[in-house]
C-alpha cells in the first residue's frame, strides 16, 4: 500500500515518537534505587535507615525532576516556533 497519498490529520506532527517525560524517567529511577537498596539490604550488604533513605530519594527526584524540567525548557526554546500560541 501507498502511503504518500495519505494526509495526515490536522494538528499532528509527524516528525516521529515523542520523546521520554522527564517525569516517567525520574519515577522509573527511583523504583530502581529502591529495589537496588533492599536487595543489598537483604544481601546484609548495608544496613538502612528508613528517615535516610526517604530523605536522600526525595533529594534526588527533586532535584532530577528540576534538571531535566530546565533541559526540556531549554530544549524546547531552541526548536523553530509554528507561530501558534
């Protein structure tokens, strides 16, 4: 099948898949550290404080969610505007 005939519909972009939400990244990442932890917790590789871990994750997602919120503004800044609001 042809598909150069086919329109595409008004108000989609069709330069490819949307990138990764720096969100979802960040969530994803501190699932990892957590599980990380308690393995090498029950491997009696470190002993953990719960107040400690808490504080140094919620840190660290902040943090991580504020980089990549300038990254992504930054990025979006650099891309040519449409001229729509």
């Amino acid at each position: 099948m042809d598909s150069s005939n086919i329109s595409t519909t008004a108000g989609q972009d069709t330069a490819g898949p949307a990138p990764a939400r720096v969100g979802t990244v960040v969530w994803g990442l501190i699932v990892l550290a957590l599980a990380a932890l308690i393995i090498m917790a029950q491997l009696g590789i470190v002993t953990l404080n719960g107040t400690y871990v808490l504080i140094g994750l919620m840190i660290g997602a902040g943090a991580a969610l504020v980089v990549g919120g300038l990254v992504s503004a930054r990025k979006r800044d650099n891309e040519t505007t449409t001229g729509k609001s």
